[in-house]
C-alpha cells in the first residue's frame, strides 16, 4: 500500500493507469491491488525505470549542498569552462542525453523531497546567484578591456559573450527547468530565461550600453561615408538590444533609436549645408534620394523594422524639408528652370522627394502655377503686341487661340507625367490658366476666339484636319473653355456659329458637330447645350420633310427649285428679317410651303427670315455662264440688275423695299468683294447713296461655280441679351437660396449666389442690384432689426 502511494505522488513521470480487462501484455506490468470490482495495474514508462536505476544508490534525503555540488561539478563548471574555452570544440554537443538526464533528475529530486528538505527555493536563488557570478567575474572584465579601443573589436567582445550568455541561459533553463515547471508558476516569479537576461541586463548591458550605442552609430556613420562594416555585427548587437526588452522594444527605442536618431539629425545637418553650397538642384536631389534610399536599406539590413519610419522622417526633414525653398527657387537650376528647361526626370524626382513630406507639395505647385501664369501673360501680352503694333483686330486669331491649347497640351502633359497627376499640381494649372484664359485683349474675348476656331475646324473650307485631328482639337478647345469664367457668353456666340453653319451648309461633318455638342454636355451639363441639340433636331425632322414637300410642289408650276427649312424659335438665335420685296417666282414657291405646311401643323405661324436662306443662281457674263452661290437676299438682289440694266442705290431701295442698315452690306459684297459680278460707279471700297449699279459684264474667273460671301447682318452674339440672361440667372439663384433659407445675412448670400453660378461669375455689385430689385418685387424684404439680413417672403 505504501508503495503504490509513493508512485502515485509522483505521477509526473507519466504513470499510465489501465482497468484489468484492457491491460496490454507488457513485461513492466506489475499487479498492485484488487478491489471486488476491479484491478489496475501500474505501468511505467522507461523514463522512469532510468531514473529508479540512476537513484537506486542515493539516500532517500538530499541536502542542498550535496546536490548543488554535484551540480556544480557535472553542470555548471563544465558549461562555465566550455563557455571560456570555446564553444567551437564541443562540435555542437555540449551535453550527452545521460548527462542531462542525470543533472535534470538531481534537480528534480531536491525540488520534490517533502519540506524540509525541499530545496526549490535555494535552487532558484542559486541559479541567478551562478549566472550573476559568472556575468561579474568573467564577461564584464573582458568586455571593459575593450572598451577604449571601441568600434568594431568593442562589439566582437560584446556579440560573443552575448551569444555565450543566450547558451548558458538555455542549458541553466534546461538543468533547473523543473523550477519554471512549478516552483516558479506557483510563487509567480520570472521565468529562468527571464531571470538570466536580466542578470544580463543589470551587470553587463546597462553599464556598457552606451559605449556599444556609440560603436554602432560609428560604425553607420562611416558606412554612410562609403566604407564598408560588418553588417551582420551590426545586426547582432541590434538583437542584443531588442531581446534585453524581454517582449517590448523599450530598451533598443530609448537606448539606440533615440540616440541614432539625435546622431543623424546631426550628420545630415552637416550634409545638407555642405551640399545646399556646392550643388545644383538636380544634383542636391539626386544625392538626397540615394542617402534616403540607402537609409532604407539600411534599416532593411540591421535595424528594427519600426524604426524606417523615424530614421527617414529625420533625414527627410533635415535635407529636403529645411531647403525646400533654396531648392526651388535656386538660381540656375531651381523649379522655374527646370520647367522651362523641360527637364521631366529631374521634375520628377523632385515630386518623389517632396511628396514624402506632409506638406512638401504646395510650394512646388505655387512655383508652378506662377510659371504657367506667367508663360500665358506672356502670350496674351503678345497679343497685345501685334495689335499695338497695327494689326487689325478681329474675332478670328487661331494663332491665339493656338499658343493657349500648346501651352495648354504642354503642361498638363508635365502635369501627368512628371506630377503624376496630383490634384495639388491639377488645381495649380487650373488657377494658372483660369487667371489669364479671362484676360480680354482688344474689341473681343477670349470666348469668342475659343468659339470662332471651333467654327474655323467644323466648317469646310477652314482648318484641313483629318477626322481625328478635328476631334483631337475640339477636345483640346473644350478643356480650354472650362477654364472661361464666361461660358454663358462661349455659348450664345457657338449657338450663332452653328446655326450660320448649320443654315448655309457650311458644316464639314454633321458627326464632329454632335462631338462637340457632346463635349460641352459633358462640361457643363445638359442645360447647357439643349438649344444646340435642337437645332440639330430641327434639321432632322426637315430632312425628313423634305421628300413630302418635293412631291407636293411638282404638282404646281414652279420654275424653281425650291425648299424650306423650319426652325424652332426657341432653339435658334434671333435674326434680322428685313421685309423685302420677293419676286413672283419666289413668291409662288413660298405660298405653295405656306398652304402645304398649315394642313400639317395648324397651331404653328411661320415667320420668314430671308437673311438666313442661300440660292444657287446660273449667270451669263459675256459668253460664260457661271454658278454662283449667293444668300437668299443676294439672289433678290441680283434678279433686280437681270437683262444688264443700270439702277441707282435710291431705286435698288425702293424696289426691294430695303433699309439703309441692309442694302449696303448687301450691295458691297456684290460690288466690293473678291468677285465682283456688280460694278458700281462711281468705284471705291464703300456704299453711298449717291451710287449706281449695273451688272459687270466683262466679269470673268476660272471657276465655274463660285461662292460670294455676305457679312452677317447680326453680330456674333447679342450681348444685351446675354445680359438680360444673367440676370435672370442671378435673380433665380436669389429666390432659390432664400427660400431655402428664410434668413440670411448679405455676405451669406453672396457667397450662395457665386457657389451656384456655374458659367459666369457677376460682380458682387450686379448681385446687390438684383437683390434690390426682388426687393422692390417684394420677393424679399430687409430685416427690421438689421439692414444686412433678408427675409424671404412667400
């Protein structure tokens, strides 16, 4: 009974227990008791049948100091005296299984001997009092004779016997492990590891650590200088420093980081100054991105992962944030030469470094945006220039219009490229061009330039592009135009154009025209381009038309060929329609229209506008016959000189029942033109009353078919209409606001009103007007209490 209760005890040793009707047939199987029900049997494992052999000798009591010294001789000298004399030689088998066994087993005996003789608490203390001994008396004097003469031979002393610490640390955790198994957990003391490296740390690191932190930045510091160093040293000593945090980084952060950190500050300070003198931007840059670049590594190959972060954001702010300014506007070779200089790899490298710093890319993009800025004044100034200089100031100057897309094409693509796009630097464009894209220079703006190209690319006979030229430019104008403050303004001008294009026959490609329009639509939206839409939808439906009316007007006896396009009043600008007296062929024609398109559409009234129709008219001058192509008012105009007859301007007057405003232009472009197929006498460049015509009838020219041009009785937009039409827009935005609101001081308003207008921006002083007026409308009324508040009124 006694000697089942021993075994029992120290079940630890992996005592397996089976019931009697499934015992296995083993030889170590021993009967032990019986019981009415059952019998066990109690089967041990080899581990323990060793250990009943190797103790079969011993006392039953072990003193403290008879096993401590067996210990000592068996463990503790042997690992001391392999540790001095060389791990190399134990050819990495320092202890044999039956040497630790025995070592483990003596340990494991005086630590469960029932107390008093329970020897787990002298052991521990035992354990540290050995590691600290052989920590004073060996490694410290060994490691302090190093110390003056530091770097490199400092750290080979310090990584050896840190290497043979973490040995001595593991084979003392092993012989004493049935400590950590319990005394240990059950008295809530630190491990043996734990307790060995804080030996270490107590008598070894905290005295050295400054001297190794010292020999470690000296060694990075000659690296950077481009000697070569021991890397792997380096590293050890770095896991040195870590591992003595036991789990944290607290000690590697505050005893190496910090002070690495203070040393490269300085380093790089030096750096910086000597390079800001003797170097180039792009030179400075091009030695900046290395150092950061080897930095990197440099953390990659020995230092701790979390200290890239800090080690780069010191040397970032130390070479690139403190001179950020000197770089840029450094003569010579700063950003605005740069730029100038198309130099996209230094540009860049430039946007790589500076966007590294939080904000590293505002300075750049301001300096950008002034360059940009003042390339486009210099453009508009050249403008200026030829006018000065007497040229004639028209609507039409592609090579304005041209130098603004170059300019435009050149530095988005910098913007793309070299700024990969960033917003910062998209905005700084914007502004850059937004600032001189609305500087007017002469009679006309800048909207009507953009507009009057487009009309030079989408009708024939003005720019020779190919399909995709013309959409590659229309795309390039559009960009252009969203930087125009007065878009509304682009729009009623390019409405008129259309419409002249689209009514005389002059549009090179109905499919560029909806590209166009599309792209506007996708500018500005869908109320911007709707009456553009409709006019194209106006053509539509009159192509559609057409055929019903050719076979309605064969049955009358027309000698003309004869057609109509209807217009939506709505869609198209407003035209001059003089009353003129139409000839009776024509008169004919127009009442069969009349008469054919009242039965289709009996709520619509007809309006005729003859400025806006063309003929074809076969002339004979002498014995040639030409064709020309003329306006329907040019076409009435000649039929009244037919037959070679002679009339003076009053007659012209008062048979076509013209006024002055509309004969004139009409009858120069017949007389004064390029083709004059009418003489007038006396000869000159300009109308009188005074005049007489007659038909030329020695008028020659080498083509067949001519076209004679007439100047547009209207201008190219209406521009009290424009007016008229802001108006309105500010006074909707008003009510809108104010009706959301209810109350709102006046800058409030203002600032709501401007945030809403997109296609022109009014002056603060127009918006106060308007408010007045809704005022006086009793839309809105002023605060009793304050003059600067409205109140909205239902």
């Amino acid at each position: 009974f006694l000697y089942i209760l021993f075994f029992v005890e120290i079940n630890q040793l992996k005592t397996i227990i089976y019931p009697l009707p499934s015992v296995p047939s083993v030889p170590q199987a021993a009967k032990v008791s019986k019981t009415s029900t059952h019998s066990f049997y109690i089967i041990f494992s080899p581990v323990l049948k060793f250990i009943n052999m190797s103790n079969g000798n011993r006392s039953s009591i072990i003193t403290f100091e008879e096993g401590w010294n067996e210990i000592r001789t068996n463990a503790i000298d042997r690992l001391e005296d392999i540790l001095d004399n060389g791990l190399k030689e134990t050819k990495g088998n320092m202890f044999g299984n039956k040497d630790y066994i025995k070592v483990y087993t003596l340990c494991y005996d005086m630590c469960t001997q029932r107390s008093p003789y329970n020897h787990s608490r002298e052991l521990y203390q035992r354990h540290g009092e050995t590691i600290e001994h052989y920590l004073t008396h060996n490694v410290l004097p060994s490691i302090r004779s190093k110390v003056p003469q530091g770097g490199t031979i400092l750290l080979n002393e310090l990584q050896f016997r840190w290497s043979n610490h973490q040995v001595m640390n593991k084979w003392m955790t092993k012989f004493f492990n049935y400590l950590d198994r319990f005394y240990v957990k059950h008295h809530s003391l630190p491990t043996l590891n734990q307790a060995g490296l804080r030996q270490f740390k107590e008598r070894i690191y905290e005295e050295i650590k400054r001297e190794g932190t010292r020999a470690i930045i000296g060694l990075i510091d000659q690296e950077r200088e481009g000697s070569m160093v021991d890397k792997t040293l380096i590293k050890k000593i770095v896991e040195l420093y870590e591992n003595i945090g036991m789990g944290n980084l607290d000690s590697y952060t505050n005893d190496l980081e910090t002070p690495l950190l203070d040393a490269t500050r300085e380093y790089y300070a030096k750096k910086r100054e000597e390079w800001i003198v003797a170097d180039s931007t792009p030179e400075y840059m091009v030695k900046a991105e290395k150092v950061l670049i080897e930095e990197k590594n440099r953390v990659r190959d020995y230092l701790n992962p979390a200290s890239e972060g800090k080690l780069l954001r010191v040397v970032e702010e130390e070479i690139l944030e403190k001179v950020e300014m000197i770089l840029l506007e450094k003569e010579g070779s700063g950003c605005r030469v740069l730029l100038a200089n198309d130099k996209s790899e230094d540009l860049q490298r430039m946007f790589r470094l500076y966007s590294r710093l939080e904000n590293g890319l505002q300075p750049i993009a301001s300096v950008v945006e002034n360059f940009i800025c003042d390339m486009g004044n210099e453009i508009v100034q050249q403008r200026q220039s030829r006018l000065d200089s007497g040229e004639k100031d028209t609507n039409d100057d592609p090579a304005f219009v041209k130098a603004l897309l170059a300019l435009h094409e050149k530095y988005l693509g910098v913007i793309k490229t070299d700024f990969s796009g960033h917003s910062i630097f998209q905005k700084a464009l914007k502004d850059a061009f937004v600032e001189f894209v609305n500087k007017n220079v002469g009679n006309y703006t800048n909207a009507e330039f953009m507009s009057t190209y487009c009309d030079r690319i989408l009708k024939s006979g003005g720019e020779k592009l190919s399909e995709s030229e013309v959409d590659e430019n229309l795309e390039k104008v559009v960009q252009l135009f969203s930087y125009l403050t007065e878009k509304d303004l682009f729009a009623d001008i390019y409405r008129n154009q259309l419409a002249k294009r689209l009514l005389n026959g002059r549009s090179a490609s109905n499919d560029a025209e909806k590209v166009m329009i599309s792209k506007l639509k996708m500018q500005c939206g869908t109320h911007f381009t709707s009456k553009m839409e409709g006019m194209l939808s106006d053509l539509a439906v009159g192509a559609d038309q057409k055929g019903e009316f050719d076979e309605q007007i064969k049955k009358h006896d027309c000698k003309m060929d004869f057609s109509v396009q209807v217009l939506t009043t709505g869609f198209w600008p407003t035209y001059k329609s003089p009353s003129i007296t139409i000839p009776e062929e024509m008169n004919q024609c127009m009442n069969v229209f009349k008469a054919w398109h009242d039965r289709r559409h009996q709520q619509r009234k007809l309006n005729w506008v003859f400025s806006l129709g063309n003929a074809t008219i076969r002339a004979t001058f002498g014995k040639k016959t030409y064709d020309l192509t003329v306006t329907t008012l040019q076409a009435i105009a000649l039929n009244a000189m037919n037959d070679g007859k002679t009339k003076s301007y009053e007659e012209l007057k008062e048979e076509l029942n013209l006024e002055d405003n509309v004969l004139k232009p009409l009858m120069h472009s017949l007389c004064c033109g390029k083709y004059k197929v009418i003489l007038k006498s006396p000869s000159g460049s300009k109308i009188n009353n005074t005049d007489s015509f007659t038909a030329n009838s020695k008028f020659t020219c080498n083509m067949r078919k001519i076209r004679i041009p007439m100047a547009s009785l209207d201008p190219s937009h209406n521009a009290k209409k424009v007016e008229e039409d802001r108006n309105h827009a500010i006074e909707a935005s008003i009510v809108r606001t104010m009706k959301a609101r209810k109350t709102l001081k006046h800058q409030q308003l203002q600032a709501e009103v401007l945030s809403q207008l997109a296609f022109f921006k009014p002056n603060p002083r127009v918006i106060k007007k308007r408010i007045e007026s809704l005022i006086d409308r009793e839309y809105l009324e002023r605060s009793a209490e304050d003059s600067q508040v409205y109140n909205y009124l239902a």
